[in-house]
C-alpha cells in the first residue's frame, strides 16, 4: 500500500508549484479543474469522504509531470510514456494486450522486424512513441481498489482512516493525471507536437500547437468548473470491463485530432471567443471529469465486494500463463451487482 503523510503531500504540492518544471498535458489550470469537477460529482453510494479532500486532488493534479524531468533519469524513463497513446504508431496491433508488459514485448519484435527494413521507423517503434497511458490508468485503478479495501477493513475494526483517505485521494489524483492527459486529442496522436507525414490540409508543424490549445488557450478562456459541469454525461462504466472502457475513452478523444489542427489553422485558439474552441475545451474536459468520477466510484463500489479465491497469475499451470512475461495477462473487470429496481406502484 502506498502510504504518504499529510505533511509529505503540503511538501510535494509546494514543490510542484514552485519548481520551475516543463508543463506536460494539459496546464495546471484545466488538470485542476478536471480533478475537482470529478469530485464535486461523485455519487451519494460512491466515496463521498473525497469530498474533504477535493482541494488536495484538485492541486495535486499536475504532480505526474514532475516526475518527468531530465535530472530524474530513471523516473523520466518509466514517466514519459504514461501521458501518452500514439495509436497510428501501433496500429499493426489489432487487440490490445491485457499486460503492460505483453504490450512492450509486441513492439519490440516489431522494432526488430523494421530494423532490419526500415531502421529510421524502427527508432520510434518503442514505449516511448507509442506511450502506455491506458496501463498507467488501470494500475492506478488497481491501487485506488486496494487502498478501498483496506480503507472499508479499517473501518469494521473502528481504527481511524483518515490517514488512509488522504492516501486514497493522492491516488485519484495521480490516477486522474493520465485520464485528463487522455481526454486532450493531441496526447493519443502522432501528430502531439505539430503535424507530422503528408499534410494536404496545411496543417502547422509548428511543436507549439500543443501547448497552444491546452495552456494557453484553456488560460486565454479562463477555463472554470462551471463551464465544464453542463457538459458531464450521467454516471456510466459501472458494470463495464474498465480496460475497455478506457480504450473506448481514448479513441473517443481520438475523433478530435484533426479539430484541434483546424482550430489552430483557422485562429481560433488565438479568440477567446470562439464558440467551437471553447466548446472542445469544455467537452474535452468534461468527458475527462465524468470518467474520473465513474472510475472513482467504481474503485469503491469493487472494493466492497467479497474476495475472489486466488488466481495464481504467475503460476506456469495458470492457463492464460505467458512465459514471455512471466504472467498471466489481466482478467475481465469484477461484475458489479446490478442496482435494485422497485417497481413503480
């Protein structure tokens, strides 16, 4: 379990606001107003004790970006990929591991298929350009469940959880980064930092663009949670396996690539005005926000739920075991129970 004091968040929070760090994903400003839409929105039968932590997960929401400096090596490594989903990179990939691990082995026997081919391909047939986004989100699911858990086991018991709640809302917030970093179209293309390859539209190659539209833009408009809140589709993925929810959520934003470059192209994102930049602003956001918030009570509602017996995974009799990786890859989301219906007198 991942356990950080009160006292370690206000010190990495200050760090985080005062360190003068590149900006990945979308800016300081939407990532915070994504995270406390999300909470304001929780359900009444899901966590609702975030609530008193929504100032925490609202500044702590830009925390994954610094952890992608050049002078944490090893943290850059493992980070970088994370905020990203260049699907056309992959695309010779037609089901999409249910293993991080599964998901790196198929693009290196692909790097090494090209490098005897095509070595300048070959470079970018890696994590790095393809990035792993969807896994980031799933693990930090899978611990926000644990730590659910833990929390509801806690309670029986009659300990105090308070410390915990603050670690669960660390978690949302870390968890949340990769969802609102997959809510901006220009994080699951190719085309992130200006377009790339043949460009009949005249579309700017400029590396700008991306920053354009989820900084300078977001902060141009003066992007706030009331502009984002119409804009929530109703609680969904409860009963729905989460991994494909998220590949769905990422394609979705896939559909507005070109939108962004057209805006670009045309001078919206220089307008404040604009109603259909201001209106993707707002969508995007917002389809960010209410998929934190399904995950979020979706986490807590599975926490609830009795054990399953042992798997065994890493087990060589396992089945679905893949020497390759050394596991089997995951299963099909938990089915929640369906919510009980009283019929209307």
């Amino acid at each position: 379990m991942l356990f950080y004091p009160r006292g370690v968040f206000a010190g990495l929070i200050a760090i985080s606001l005062l360190c003068p760090c590149t900006v990945y994903g979308w800016g300081e400003r939407a990532h915070g107003v994504i995270n406390r839409a999300a909470i304001d929105a929780l359900p009444d039968d899901g966590p609702v004790y975030l609530k008193a932590q929504e100032a925490l997960i609202a500044r702590s929401a830009t925390l994954p970006d610094t952890w992608r400096a050049e002078s944490e090596a090893f943290s850059k490594m493992e980070e970088d990929p994370n905020h990203g989903w260049f699907r056309e990179q992959f695309a010779f990939i037609t089901t999409i591991p249910r293993s991080r691990i599964a998901f790196l082995l198929s693009l290196y026997r692909e790097h090494e298929r090209l490098a005897r081919s095509d070595p300048g391909t070959a470079q970018r047939m890696n994590i790095r350009w393809t990035g792993t986004l969807p896994y980031a989100v799933l693990e930090g699911y899978g611990r926000l469940v644990a730590d659910m858990r833990l929390i509801r086991a806690l309670r029986l018991k009659g300990v105090d959880t308070t410390p915990f709640e603050t670690d669960t809302a660390f978690l949302v917030a870390w968890m949340g980064h990769y969802i609102a970093d997959g809510s901006q179209p220009l994080h699951v293309t190719v085309h992130h930092d200006g377009w790339v390859g043949p460009n009949p539209a005249h579309y700017t190659r400029d590396p700008a663009v991306h920053g354009r539209f989820e900084t300078d833009y977001v902060n141009l408009i003066g992007l706030s949670e009331s502009d984002i809140v119409p804009y929530l589709a109703p609680v969904a993925h409860q009963h729905s396996d989460v991994f494909t929810a998220v590949l769905a959520y990422l394609d979705r934003s896939h559909r507005d690539v070109e939108t962004v470059y057209r805006l670009d192209r045309d001078g919206a994102l220089h307008d404040a005005g604009n109603r259909e930049a201001r209106s993707l602003v707002y969508e995007r956001c917002a389809a960010a926000s209410a998929m934190l918030r399904d995950l979020v009570t979706r986490a807590w509602k599975e926490s609830g739920l009795s054990p399953l017996p042992p798997t065994h995974p890493d087990d060589p009799d396992n089945p679905g075991y893949d020497p390759a990786t050394g596991s089997a890859p995951a299963p099909l989301s938990r089915k929640l129970p369906e919510p009980v219906r009283h019929a209307v007198p």
